[in-house]
C-alpha cells in the first residue's frame, strides 16, 4: 500500500474491503488487557488485517477473542506505526527515604545481631544466657519455630537486638529474612556436630546478605568435641576464621554453662563499633514485619524491628497490603513503650489485617493516606494476576474455539448432505443429529480425557493455620516441597489464628481435605462440624512431627504396591476330561507339588517351556474327590480352571500370592 490513509486489501473471501490505516505517530492508549477484537476496533482496522500484522511478528493467538497484555497490544500497535501509550502504573505510593552521604551527623544505634545455625546447635540457649531467661523453655520440642526479637542490655551498658532464627530446614525463608535485617550474623556451630545442612544454607544467607559473620563454636564442654575441626569444615564453605588466616573472628562457648559468653559479647560490641552503626531519629519511621499473628483480646499483632527513625504509638504506618494505627507497643518482655527508635524491636497491636513477615514498614501521613496507599498496591496486585492469567484464558478460548469450529463444519456437512438427497445422490434425508453427534464423541473424548489426566495425580487439597505468618509460610513452602508424582498437596488457603468453621468448609466436604493446625487449635464446635463433613484436623505442635505425619497422611491415601510372591509350584502329570452334570466337561490336571504349597485361595500361573499361557484362580482343588484348600510338598493333587482348558502334560503351576506394600512418595 502506498497511501496510508487509505489500504485496500482482501479478507478470507476474497472480497475487496477498502478501509484507512491509522495516521502516523498517533498516540494510542491500550488499557492493561484486550481482546483483539478490541485492539482491532482501538486502532479501527479490519480483524483480518490485525491478524496478518500478529502472524507477520510471531504471535500465535491468531483469534478475535483472544486476550492480550499492554505489552502485546504495543507490539502490534507499532506496526501500524502509532504510538502505544501504556498508562503509568502509579497511584498513592510510600517510599523509603534516602539515606544521607554522610551519617557521622547521627547518632549511634544498637548492633542487630542474628544468630544462625543447624537445630540443636544452641542458637536459643545462647539467648537464655545472655538474656537470663527461658526461651528455650517455652519453644514446643525446645526448638524455635518462628524468629524472636530480643533486646540484651550486656553487663558493659551496651544494648544489643538479637534476632533467633529457627534451625530447622523447613523455615529457610525466616533465616533468609533474618539474614537481610541484620548486622552481624553469629554464626552458632556445634563442636560435636560440625557443619550442618542448616549451618551451610546460613552461610549462604550470610554470604549473599553481605553480612559481617562471627563464628560462635558452642558445646566445647562436651566429652569428644574437637572445636579445632570445625575451622576447616568452615573453610570448606567459604568461612575462613582467623586461625586459618582469615578475618572472622570465632569464640569458642558453652551457652549451656555461660563460658565464653563474655568473650562473645565482646567481639560483638567490638566489631559493631568498627561497624559505626548509626541511623537518623528524627524522620518517620522505616521499619520490617519479623513476625506477626491473632492474639486473643489485641487483635492482629506484629512484631516490627525499626531500622530508621522513631515509631511512636498514635502513629500510622503501612506494610504491604495492610495498615494500622499503632494502639500499642510492648518490648520483648511485654512491657508498654511509648516509642521505639533504630535497632529496637517492639509488637504493635492495631493492624487492620495481618501483615506478613518481611514487609517494609513505612509511615503514612494520614489514615486517609494509609488506606489510598494501600488500595492503590491491592489494585497493583490485582492487575498482576489478571495478567498471569491470560495464557489459562487463552487456553480456554482456544477449545471453545474448536468446538465452535467443529460445530460449523458439522452444519455444513448436514447441507451438503441434504442438498445431495435434492440432486438424488443420497437416498435418504440426513438427520442434524447424525452430524452433530461426530461433534459430541470428540467433546466427550476430549473431555474425558481431561478428566483422566486430572484423576491421574490424586489430589489432597489443604488448609494451612498457624499461630504466626512466618511458620505458616514455613509450613505451606515445606509441604510443597514434598514429592508430587504419585499424590500432591493442593493448598487452598492459609491463615494465622484457630482453626474456624469457615476453614472446614474450605477443606470441602466430602472431598477428604485435610487442615493443618500449626500451634493452634479448634473448638470441639469446629471439631464436630469437621467430623460431620469428613475433613481431617490435624493439629502440631513441632515441624519434625507435622512433616511426618502429613507424609503417612499421603502415604495412606495411596494404594498398596502388590509384590508377588510364588509361594508353591506344582508339575502336571497327567490331564483328564471329567463330565460334570447337564453333559458338560471340564478338564482336570492331575499334579505334584514340588516346591512349598498350592493353595486354592491363590492365583495361579501355568507356564509351558518357561513362557505363561494363563493366570487366573483354580476354580477346584481337590485330592482323592475331597475338596482341600491347600497341597504342600509332595502331595498329589487334581485342579481345574473356569476359563482355561488347554492345560497339558508337563506345564508347571504356580501358586502366587499377593503382598500389599505401602508406596512411598518419591
């Protein structure tokens, strides 16, 4: 085409269709989806010829109504040489503040320290001794199972915030949180243990957080322990301690009996003095979500470690999809604060919602500007996942495309075939139905075999509750992770606070879903209406035990492997053609047994010259015209089958037996 106002071009039907193309350099705006129908109408071009532009650039959805992103409908535009505008995704937003050049002006603040490691290396009971108190106590199995902030006044007068990351594999993403809020990471390794899976992945954590790491080598007291050992399996992972050269420093403790404990204090304070932490106080306050859950009496409840600023109780701040004005603060040891500065860890009570561990904490001016900041990122969030589901939309557009297609090429079918009973080429009148129904079989074909795929992998669907956002973040990552070829987990919902009857009714009734209780229980109300809907609460306390029992969960509703075993052979001697009543005749093979027994209950398998010509059950099995329901070694025996008469002399009968074996998931 030369002119581009005007384009004459031909459709499918070979007709002319005269239409103008879009003046060059126009801006056109394209929402966040379209139809290409509706991309087509926007740049008010032909279908046909939109479709010719999608194929000439690549694009497969060669349909009107298919559904393109921004991004796409751009690509197309430009070949039409307009402008695509893309509206900015903007709209009330909070940002942290930038952080000064020059922080010499500011004062000092508290190191944050994160203590790591494999479970049962002693992270918590390094915290009892420091902090004089009972974590450990406290933690169901006496591992911790969520991360705890805690702020130590030392005997030196310094204040120190430590951070308890849990051990256990299952909560890597609260150690990778706790990784990237802290300052120093010490680094717990038992003497007797050595480096662990647990051990390595904080390394890792450690490493890509590009954070100072002291190295704390507990249980030295213990008969047998070598701490020497444990800096060349360090090195190993990249941790090279200043005995080998290195410059991490490492201490070797007893968090058990206290000794080191002020040795490792001080490497602390030391290294955050060469550090020079410091952080503005005057400013709103910038802050991260360590945990959070539903108390009883408070409502929604986070525990937030503020990195800048001051958060004041009156204060409006947001973190990620939620918002609050703080009612209230507690420390550690729940004691009310009015304020908390930089490196001060506090739970806040007033959230309108529970906001989830590891969210950016930013204050807002108003209320007003909370809520528009956080509708604007529930939008944002929203547009995400209608974009993530535009290939399942396609898909589906697609098939119904098909059978729309199938459905046409039916109905022309059936004219042509009535139009060829008019011209006396076909004797009878076509029915629709006949047609129609080619297009049924396919459906129904297509359909079941969907259906098969689907019933393929039998599915458990899963409701997750637990007593904070971390572990019940912990709990659905572990539970995905676990083997999914044979049975696989569907989890369907997740959520901090007791198990409700809104929970159960999520599981399904009927459908043999299972909730999962983390720390939390359900009333004997809910309980009952769980039974009465035949849904499983399975409540845990401890992640070792939750993880085991959910893999016998999906072990059990898994049918058995059935392993054969030949429990008795038996050699034909000799075959006989006996009349039974009405003048039938049956053929009976005359054995020996030769090995173990034969047993009537049990399958059997005839082999001639080593190859299988049946496998059925005995229809009788009898010795000297008394029925018996077994033969053992030696003993002579006459057998027939309902659906096999070809038994011959010298064929050999096995006598198999089924055993159930449990699967395993991977």
């Amino acid at each position: 085409m030369s002119d581009r106002s005007e384009g004459l071009e031909s459709d499918s039907n070979k007709k002319k269709i005269k239409f103008k193309l879009p003046k060059k350099g126009q801006e056109v705006t394209l929402p966040l989806t379209i139809s290409v129908d509706g991309l087509a109408k926007l740049l008010n071009v032909p279908n046909f010829h939109l479709l010719r532009k999608m194929r000439r650039i690549g694009m497969d959805k060669l349909a009107n109504n298919y559904i393109l992103s921004n991004e796409e409908a751009a690509d197309i535009a430009l070949e039409y040489d307009v402008v695509p505008i893309i509206p900015e995704d903007k709209g009330p937003e909070l940002y942290p503040q930038k952080i000064p050049d020059d922080m010499s002006a500011h004062p000092l603040r508290p190191p944050v320290v994160t203590i790591m490691g494999h479970v049962d290396h002693g992270k918590t009971t390094l915290l009892d001794t420091l902090r004089s108190s009972s974590i450990t106590a406290t933690e169901a199995g006496g591992i911790t199972q969520h991360i705890g902030a805690f702020s130590v006044d030392l005997k030196s007068g310094q204040n120190i915030t430590f951070l308890d990351t849990p051990g256990h594999a299952a909560f890597s993403a609260m150690r990778a949180r706790g990784a990237n809020a802290t300052d120093i990471v010490v680094l717990v390794v038992a003497a007797d243990d050595g480096v662990m899976p647990q051990t390595k992945e904080a390394i890792q954590h450690a490493l890509e957080a590009d954070v100072p790491i002291i190295v704390a080598i507990n249980k030295c007291d213990k008969p047998g322990a070598d701490p020497s050992t444990i800096h060349n399996e360090l090195l190993k992972h990249g941790i090279q301690t200043e005995e080998l050269g290195g410059d991490i420093q490492a201490v070797k403790i007893s968090a058990l009996k206290g000794t080191g404990m002020d040795e490792l204090a001080e490497t602390i304070v030391t290294l955050a003095e060469v550090l020079d932490l410091r952080a503005e106080v005057d400013i709103p306050a910038h802050a991260t979500v360590i945990e959070s859950q539903v108390e009883k009496g408070r409502g929604s409840v986070a525990s937030v470690l503020v990195k800048r600023g001051t958060l004041r109780a009156g204060d409006v701040v947001v973190a990620g999809t939620t918002w609050c004005k703080v009612r209230g603060m507690t420390d550690d040891r729940g004691k009310t604060v009015k304020s908390a500065g930089p490196a001060c860890a506090v739970r806040v009570m007033g959230w309108k919602e529970i906001p989830r561990a590891g969210d950016l904490v930013l204050q807002a001016g108003s209320e007003q500007n909370a809520k528009d900041v956080v509708a604007n990122r529930i939008e944002k969030r929203t547009n995400r996942e209608r974009l993530a589901t535009i290939s399942e939309l396609n898909d589906d557009r697609r098939s119904e495309n098909e059978r729309s297609e199938s459905t046409r090429e039916a109905e022309i079918a059936f004219r042509r075939a009535a139009a060829s009973f008019k011209k006396g080429l076909r004797t009878t009148y076509p029915t629709k139905a006949e047609f129609m129904q080619k297009v049924s079989k396919a459906d129904a074909t297509s359909e079941a075999s969907s259906e098969a795929a689907k019933l393929e992998t039998p599915v458990v669907p899963i409701v997750i509750k637990g007593d904070v956002s971390g572990t019940v973040e912990a709990v659905s990552e572990s539970l995905e992770k676990l083997p999914s070829s044979k049975i696989r987990i569907n989890i369907i919902g997740t959520g901090v606070g007791p198990v409700t009857e809104s929970d159960v009714a999520m599981a399904g009734a009927g459908s043999q879903g299972v909730v999962i209780a983390f720390n939390v229980k359900a009333d004997k109300k809910t309980l009952s209406v769980a039974k009465r809907e035949g849904v499983e609460v399975k409540t845990f306390r401890i992640i070792y035990n939750l993880l085991e029992d959910v893999e016998k969960m999906l072990v059990s509703r898994l049918p058995p492997t059935l392993v054969e075993e030949i429990r008795g052979e038996a050699i034909v001697q000799q075959t006989f053609d006996i009349t039974l009543r009405a003048g039938l005749t049956t053929t009976v093979a005359g054995c020996r047994v030769t090995t173990g027994a034969v047993a009537r209950a049990n399958k059997m398998r005839i082999l001639r010259n080593g190859a299988e010509v049946h496998m059925g059950p005995a229809s009788s099995l009898k010795n000297e015209k008394h029925d018996i329901t077994e033969a053992t070694k030696g003993q002579e025996f006459g057998i027939s089958f309902d659906d096999f008469e070809g038994v011959k002399e010298g064929d050999v009968i096995q006598s198999l037996h089924y055993n159930e074996v449990p699967q395993k998931l991977n």
